[in-house]
C-alpha cells in the first residue's frame, strides 16, 4: 500500500512491542549446572471455559507498560490496542489463528472484481452513549481513522478510496487495488467503532464514553491500573462472561508473576527469566507461536548495506542458534518475516546455517575482504543488547565491526524511519492484522521501514499480486514469490527468529486464547467454577 496522492496520509508509528526480556545469563551457550532452561515452544492450549462458568466474577491481567489513549486513532504502539479491545468492537475479529471472523459485521462479500466488499451489520445495537450504531456511523468512523490529522490508523487504510452507505445496515468499500487485505486489517484499531457524537470529545482519550465493546472503562489510573464494568445486554453474551476486568499495570517482572502466585493477578505473560519459577509454581502455562520476531533492519542509503553481497554476507555471520538459547527458546532460528505455519510464509525458505567461512568469502565477492564498520541502535532493554552483543562477535568473526549504540524506544523509530540518519536497528517486528501491512512497509521503495529505498521489481510485484488477492488462499503462492525473493536477494530486513508467546495463570481461569498477531485479549475468558 502506497502513500495516497490525493490526500495526506501520516506514515505509521513505528510497530515496535517492548518486551524485555531480563535473562539471567549474559551468554547463549552455556551447558550443564546454571544453564540457561530451555523452553518446550510446542503450542500449548490454555484449558477451557466450564460450563457454569461464574458470570459475576471478575478477572485480573497484569500486564508491562502502559496505555497511550484510549481513542483507536490517537494511539501511539500497538501495545494500546490491548486496553481498547474491551471497549471498542471492530467490524470484523481477527481470531488466535489469524483468521477473519464476524463482529459488528456480521457478513461480507467482494465484487466480482475484488476492488470493493460489501459488509452488512449486525441489527439493533447501540453504541455506549445511546447513538444507534449504522452504516452512516461506519462510514464517519472509517473516515476518521484513514483522514484525521495524526491518525495511527491512516497508513492501514490508505487503499481505501470511498465507503457508500447501501442502506441502515450495508456499507459498500471501495478500495484502489483490493478490498481481500482489507477485511483482516479492519479486525484492529482500523476497525474499532466508536460513537460519532464522541469524536474528539474533550477526555474521551481518557475516559471514552462512546464505545461500541463489551464493557464500559470504568476507572483508569494511569502507571497502575485500568478497570472494565460489562454493558448491559451486550450484543454476544458468549463474548463477555465476565462482569468486570482489571488490568494491571507493572514493569518489574517478579511483581507480575508474585501477583499471579499470590492471586493477585489471575493471567500475565512470561518472559524468558520468569520460565523456571513459573513452572516451579505450579500455576497454568500455555503458549502459542507468534508472528512477532527479532529483526535487524538495516538502512541501504548507509554503510555498505546497499551490496546484495554484503547483506548475504551478514545474514549468515548471525548465529541465530545462540540467540535462541539466550532467550530460552522462546524465539525460534528464522530465516522469513514470518513462521512457516502462517500462510503468507514461504515453505521453501529455511534459517540460514551460521557459516563464518561463507559470510568472509562473500565480503571478498564485494570488495570488501577486510571487512567494514556500521553502527546499530538498539532499544536500551536488557535482551536487546544481549542479543546485540552476540551479533557484534559474529560480524566480528568474519571482519565486520559494528558499535552498539543502546537508544529510548522512540528516539529508535525516529532516528531509523524518520531522520533516517542510523544505519541499522535491533527491534521485535510486531505482527500486524494483516501480513500486507508489514510488507509494504519493509519491501516498497517507499515504506515507512524501508528508509533506503530498496526496490526489487520482483518482490514489488509479487507484493501487489498479493495484496490483490481476495482471500488466504489466493494469496499465499504472491507471498510464496515474495518470500523467496526476499531471501534471493537479501532484503535489508533480517529475521532472526520468530517469538513464542508464553502466558501464565491459575487454575480457575478458562478461555484466555493467546493470538498469533500478539494482541492480548480477553474476549471469552471466564473464572471458571
């Protein structure tokens, strides 16, 4: 998707999830007594919901960082769109696998031609403040996301050209290439419903009063706690068997897994160092592979990254094995943006092997035998630089000095994205609702990742062929062409290893599904008898 020409379009915050990870080794390679405890990263199902599941009970997450507002378009991370889950439906659900389902649209069907789809909504639902949730509130809430001044959700929206209101209940989208990427787009913050009489209502971004969820925001203290009351006769009951939510707010690791030991808490999320208490516990695991990975980016326009050569060079000096052992196997050696069970993924692409001797020998094939020096920012968090250093000792190995240079989370997408004055980046690439978001940030000539402008006429037209399809299967063998180009040439975007993600909860707790795009929600979870 490419920056409109008729209308201005905000380029996209930067998709970075913050998830330190506070290893407790410095090393990956460690054996025997103090080695650092492997993870099992097979899926594992959180347990069910019982049939006579409490619905007066209330359930408590504990989660790292804050919200940044509480209005869909003036969110700054993705991160955000957790809190706003509870108190905005979308029009349609991504569901845990990634694949769209209906919400407030209850069915929807593309032209013949795939440009535009049809969605019809669902009947006599109102949003929080009494305004009658229609097709005329559809169009004013896709409006405002794709044109209003600083929208986070403009870029996601960019190919959509006109919504026609049919009737009450049918909208008609049109979009400039195809409407197929835009049904699972709309199933994040791009989707989310909100009453018109509520757009930019002073303190709405505070304490929304016009949602269309399955609760109302109650209480928010910010650093602390965020707490959700359920909507009398909300649309899906099944959607909302819990009478309130708390969301917890703590950055100290230990706090969040003691408050889950505790009952504090009922549910967090574990990172790499919380592995063994956790199972020492006793407490519930579950987990499920993501579309999240760690990637080192990489500026063409700077340095030596604009040789095919040098980038192959690179890709396989990383030791992406010691980089999974750092991080206890919950990151998995890759070689592609996304996991091979993940449609838009390439099964003939496979984690380069680390080989030092064949980096060397490509670095010669450049003109560049004695190597060269760049720079790397990463995110000023433990795991980052740990990982950062691993890397630094591989490029080294093969004559390539790289400097680490540890950075605040925005000044990061700013130097990178904006200024484009570094020449490379350490971050977790954040799954998206949909995998063209992602690709036409990183593999157009203009994407907002891609500040050198790298272009391959092959991977842009297997991109466009892509985005052009009208459903999953049409559009897995454009990524399949897009994917192995990109490993064809070294794109200047290296996967590392794809993230597993691991949560934890006690025994009453039934439903929670840990999604693949990463998003945290609590649609369906029940305190089970």
């Amino acid at each position: 998707m490419r920056p409109s020409t008729t209308r201005h379009v905000t380029p996209r915050r930067f998709a970075v999830l913050m998830l330190p990870l506070l290893l407790v080794a410095a090393t990956a390679c460690g054996a025997g007594t103090g080695a650092i405890p492997q993870a099992d990263t097979g899926p594992i199902d959180c347990p069910p919901v019982a049939p006579r599941a409490d619905r007066d009970a209330e359930l408590t997450w504990i989660y790292s960082v804050d919200n940044t507002s509480f209005d869909p378009d003036k969110i700054t991370t993705n991160n955000s769109q957790m809190y706003l889950y509870p108190v905005y439906d979308s029009l349609v659900h991504v569901d845990a696998a990634g694949e769209a389902e209906p919400m407030l649209a209850e069915s929807w069907k593309l032209s013949p031609d795939g440009r535009s789809v049809d969605m019809r909504l669902i009947p006599g639902w109102r949003y929080h403040d009494g305004v009658a949730f229609d097709a005329e509130s559809v169009r004013a809430n896709l409006l405002r996301h794709r044109d209003s001044e600083g929208s986070f959700n403009a870029n996601r929206l960019e190919s959509l050209t006109d919504v026609q209101v049919l009737d009450e209940r049918t909208v008609r989208l049109v979009t400039d290439a195809s409407a197929g990427p835009l049904i699972t787009i709309l199933g994040g913050s791009a989707g989310m419903m909100m009453s018109p009489a509520s757009f930019d209502k002073p303190g709405e971004d505070v304490k929304p009063t016009g949602g269309s969820g399955p609760y109302t925001m109650s209480r928010y203290v910010p650093g602390d706690r965020v707490e959700y009351t359920r909507v009398p006769g909300y649309w899906n009951p099944d959607a909302a068997r819990l009478a309130k939510m708390t969301y917890l707010i703590s950055g100290d690791d230990n706090a969040r897994l003691n408050a889950v030991t505790t009952g504090a808490a009922d549910v967090t999320f574990l990172r790499a160092s919380m592995l063994r208490p956790a199972q020492e516990s006793g407490l519930t695991i579950c987990q499920q592979p993501s579309l999240s990975s760690y990637t080192l980016n990489l500026n063409t326009a700077r340095s030596e990254f604009g040789n095919e050569k040098v980038r192959q060079a690179m890709n396989v000096a990383v030791d992406r094995q010691s980089i999974s052992l750092l991080v206890s196997g919950l990151c998995q050696p890759a070689g592609q943006m996304f996991p091979d069970f993940y449609y838009a993924s390439s099964k003939n692409v496979t984690p380069p092997r680390h080989d030092p001797e064949r980096a060397r020998q490509l670095l010669a094939e450049a003109g560049l035998p004695d190597g060269f020096s760049f720079d790397m920012e990463v995110v000023n968090l433990d795991v980052y630089q740990q990982i950062a250093q691993i890397m630094q000792a591989n490029f080294a190995e093969v004559g390539i000095t790289m400097s680490i240079t540890p950075v605040d989370l925005n000044k990061l997408a700013e130097d990178f994205s904006v200024s484009k004055s570094v020449d490379a980046i350490l971050f977790e690439q954040k799954a998206e609702s949909d995998a063209s978001v992602l690709t036409a940030e990183y593999y157009r000539p203009d994407g907002f990742n891609n500040p050198g402008g790298f272009t391959d006429p092959e991977m842009v037209a297997a991109d466009e062929a892509a985005s052009r399809g009208a459903t999953p299967a049409d559009r897995a063998p454009q990524f399949t062409k897009l994917f192995d180009r990109v490993a064809e040439v070294q794109a200047p975007h290296i996967t590392l290893c794809n993230l597993t993600t691991p949560y934890v909860q006690n025994a009453k707790v039934g439903g929670v599904e840990i999604y693949a795009d990463a998003s945290r929600q609590f649609r369906g979870a029940a305190i089970n008898p």
